[in-house]
C-alpha cells in the first residue's frame, strides 16, 4: 500500500512540475515584448528599396525593435515613435541610412485613434538639414505611425497645426485647416462655407472628419451645430454646400406636442409667420434668424417657441435657437449643439 501510494504521490509530483513549467511557458508567451518598425532614409535610392519620399529617396523600415508590452494600438504607436525620436545620429549604425530626425529633440504627448486614423500629437524642437528633410521628417514619422494593422491615416499635430504644414513654413494652407480643439481637419469648400456664411459662432468645430455618406452618397462633414454636405452643382454660390436638417432629424416623432402644431396667424411688427411650415418667428430670435443667415442656414420654423431644459427654444428645420439671458447680450441667443447630438443618434 505504501508503495503504491508514493507511486502516485510521484505521480502527482510530476504532474505538478509539468503543469507549473506549461504555466511559466504561458507566462513567458504573454509577457513577451512587442516589437515594431521605425523609418528611415537610403538616400538618392529613388524608391528602390522602399517608398519614395523625399528628394528622391526612399524610406526604409529597420525591423524588429523592442517595444515593450503595449496592450492597445496607441501605446504601440507612442512607443515605436519614443524609438524613433531618441536616435540622435545623423547615420544609422553601419546602415548609411540617414535620420532626418537627428538634431531634433521631440517627444509623444497623445495618440488617439478615430477609426482607422491616428492622431497623433507631439512637441519639443525641430532642425532640419536642408529643405529635402521636411518631406523626410514627415515621411519618418508617418511611416512609424501607418505600420500598424487598422491604421490608414496618420495626422501629425506639432505646435497647434498639421506637422507638415509647421515644417514647411507656409503656416495655414489657404485650402485647408485644422482644428487642434477637436482634431478635425476642414479643407476646400466646406472651409470656404465655414468661414464665409458664419464660421465657429454659427456652425461651431468639426467634429468628424470628411466622408461619403454610405446612405446619401454624399460628402459630408459634421460640425457641432450642422452637418455639411457637397451637393455638386446645387448651389455655386454657396459652394455646393447645404446643411442637413438637422431639426427635422431630432424632432422626428414630435409632430403631435402643442409646441410643433401648425397655428393660424399673420405677420405683424414682433412676429414674421410663415404659411410654408404655419409657425410665427419673433423677437430676439427672429433678430437672430436674418443676422446669421436665415433660411438657408437655419431653414423655416417648425415649432413655436417653447420652454425645454429650462430654457426659452424654439426648432428649425436645420437647427435649434435657445435663449441664454445668463450670457452677454451678444450670446444670449445662440445655435443649439444638433450636430453632436445626430451624431450621437447614429
């Protein structure tokens, strides 16, 4: 009996020492490092051993660097980046690729993903070689950002603005501009119609990027008060821009409260009706309504004015009006957030 139980308490020894050695395995497999590209430049290489960039270089990635445990795409790319701008030397190894990056001393303060784009937002200094390093710099840093799976975009953001347009001297590219405060990008018509029919006190800042509308086909880019659309052809004085009805899309299923009933009225001194959606505009907000566009940016009423969250309100087909007597007068009457609000409907 004895000899059999310390067969089996044997048994049971060696099982253990299996299963803890299978354990460590594990353990070792999941706290292995992450490794990851940085980007380089074979200079005059003219795209033959990588991407062309630059004065007819080419970007080179040297592989596998350690980059610690990262559990999520951001630290990834923070960390291959950390790599990327602490090499300090104009050459790389006995590699003779060159590091546009080498006087320069940055560091990664965010990244935050937006789909399957990075922004990604850095400080520090810059000094560049020559004017073939701005394309390098930026090749290099977008190169490290874009290798990682999901990631198709890379936006860059240095002192404020987009990275290449800092490093190019050029400042705010006259069809394009981004907005650190949301980290959107507004470029071409859409930016014409932003700052040309009202800007941020009207439409307030992008909060989406430009895309095509899977259900309109349209382009279209979300603002905090509006969304645009491009509408090519409908309308060259205004860009080809319209704004959807944003309104409409948040009251839906309201119809029958007293507030968006249709009434029987006329103009007077205080109130405009209209006879097109049968609600009266008055007052301040009828004030506020022919200064900052009227109907092609606000669109007719389609409610009375009525109180809601404590405030004085009154619907539009593309916005709301709310009246804030807590603001300075200039502010008391103000657009209502419908874009964030649609987009937080989807």
């Amino acid at each position: 009996m004895a000899h059999v139980h310390l067969r089996r308490a044997g048994f049971s020894l060696l099982a253990l020492i299996l299963t803890l050695s299978l354990f460590a395995g594990s353990l070792s497999v999941a706290s292995a490092a992450d490794t990851a590209n940085i980007y380089l430049i074979a200079i005059g290489d003219n795209g033959q051993s990588g991407t062309v960039v630059g004065c007819q270089d080419s970007l080179v990635p040297v592989t596998g660097l350690d980059i610690g445990n990262q559990p999520t795409t951001e630290g990834k790319i923070a960390a291959a980046l950390g790599k990327l701008f602490a090499i300090h030397d104009q050459y790389y190894g006995e590699s003779g690729l060159y590091n546009a990056l080498y006087m320069s001393h940055l560091s990664v303060d965010s990244v935050k993903l937006d789909g399957s784009r990075a922004v990604v937002h850095i400080s520090g200094t810059t000094q560049l070689g020559g004017t073939c390093d701005t394309p390098r710099v930026i090749g290099q840093i977008q190169a490290t950002v874009l290798q990682f799976p999901g990631i198709t975009r890379a936006d860059i953001v240095y002192q404020g603005d987009l990275l290449n347009l800092v490093l190019s001297e050029r400042g705010e590219h006259p069809e394009l501009r981004y907005f650190p405060e949301t980290d959107h990008l507004v470029g071409h018509g859409f930016l014409k119609y932003w700052q040309t029919f009202g800007g941020l006190a009207t439409f307030g800042y992008p909060i989406s990027e430009e895309y095509t509308d899977p259900h309109t086909g349209f382009v279209t880019q979300y603002f905090e008060r509006a969304r645009f659309e491009w509408h090519p052809g409908a309308d060259p004085s205004h860009f080809d821009v319209l704004l959807g009805l944003l309104g409409n899309e948040v009251t839906a299923g309201r119809h029958g409260e007293a507030p968006f009933q249709p009434v029987s009225a006329a103009s007077d001194a205080n109130c405009t009706y209209y006879a097109v959606t049968s609600h009266r505009l008055c007052f301040g907000f009828r004030d506020f309504w022919q200064s900052h566009g009227g109907l092609a940016i606000l669109g007719y009423p389609i409610s009375e004015e009525f109180q809601e969250n404590g405030y004085t309100v009154q619907y539009f087909e593309r916005q709301r009006l709310e009246y804030h007597p807590e603001n300075p007068p200039a502010w008391q009457v103000e657009g209502g957030l419908l874009g964030v609000q649609v987009m937080a409907m989807q």
